[in-house]
C-alpha cells in the first residue's frame, strides 16, 4: 500500500513539475495560455496584478468544490497536491528567468509538448491538473469520451475572453498550443505501456 502511494505521487510531482516548466518558460513569457484556468490566471495577472503562481492557484480553487461530490476525496487531495506543485513550479521559474525566450512558435510548440505529457501523466496517475481539466473530466466521464477533445472545446470560451483583453493574436497561438497538447494528453491517456499493477489510472467517477 505505502509502494503504491509513493509511485502514484512521484507520478504526480513529475507530471505537476512539467506542466509548470511548460507554462513558466515557454507559454506564460508570450501571454499563451496553456488552458482555461492558466487563461484565468493570465487575467487576473493583467487585471489585479497578482503573481501568476498565486493566480494559478486562486483559479483551480473554484472548481476543485465541484470536483468533491464528482471525483472523491482522493482524487481532490491529488489534485491540490498537483496544483500546488505546478503554482510553486511557475512562482519559481518566472522569479528566476534561466534563459532568454526563443521565437515564439518554437516556444509554443515545445511548451505545448511539454505541457501535455505533464497533464496526461496527472490524469493517468488519477488526479488533474485543475483549471477546466476538472469540467472536462466531468463531462468526458459522463460520455465516454476522451478527455483532451473536451478540453479543447471548454477552453475556447476563456481563449477569446484572454484574446479580446490582452492581444487578439494570443487566441491563435492558444487554439494550436491546445491543439498539440489535448493530441498528445489522449496519446497518453490511450498508451498501452507496462506499469506496476498498484499504478491507480481511473479517474472516471465511481
């Protein structure tokens, strides 16, 4: 039992770590919003001036109490444990910049790639990454569908709120990141790779 615990929470840091390197290095230093609730957090950064670690934060909140009921007090705690890595992640690497950013399409490309194999390690280790993930989830587990179409179709909506505040040409840049990234999380979710059997991959509703 303690085995399974460790390996599904390594699981989740590694998976919340990329998602942030994703955000912090490649996509947030262009205003591309990775998401919904990165989009949330791109607002609130423009609007309120809060730090985008903090605001990335303040916008996961919101909808973990829905996810309660849905998902279960595990797959809640995993979620925050998750969220709360990914929030330290960006606070950390937009503090402390490491490099200079390159051109923006090879940003985007590389932060969608990275960002998507952290996101479909979080769903496959049964927690998310928070944001518009969770109403996705709710909805791709009411359908039977797969996940990363859905989220590409909620996010939409928080794109050209972001578009129509910060720059019109963000929406583009944000429609392909998702894009790339929702193609490679349901590459992930449907892999068939061998895995330790203790390895919790469910996160449809029980």
């Amino acid at each position: 039992m303690m085995s399974k615990t460790v390996f599904t929470y390594f699981c989740l840091i590694i998976g919340a770590i990329l998602q942030g390197l994703s955000m912090a290095l490649f996509l947030f230093p262009h205003s591309i919003p990775s998401g919904g609730g990165a989009g949330l957090a791109l607002l609130l950064n423009h609007f309120l001036h809060l730090p985008l670690g903090f605001a990335l934060w303040l916008a996961n909140a919101f909808f973990l109490l829905f996810a309660l009921n849905y998902f279960g007090f595990k797959w809640v705690v995993r979620t925050i444990f998750a969220v709360g890595i990914t929030s330290l992640t960006v606070s950390f690497f937009t503090a402390h910049k490491l490099f200079e950013q390159s051109h923006i399409i090879l940003d985007m490309a590389i932060g969608s790639i990275i960002f998507g194999t952290g996101v479909g390690l979080l769903i496959r280790s049964g927690a998310s990454s928070g944001g518009m993930v969770i109403p996705a989830l709710m909805i791709a587990s009411y359908r039977n569908w797969n996940p990363g179409k859905v989220m590409f179709a909620i996010n939409l909506f928080i794109f050209l709120l972001t578009a129509m505040v910060i720059n019109y040409k963000i929406v583009i840049y944000a429609v392909i990141c998702q894009f790339l990234s929702t193609n490679i999380i349901d590459m992930i979710y449907k892999l068939k790779w061998p895995k330790p059997t203790f390895l919790e991959t469910n996160w449809r509703k029980r």
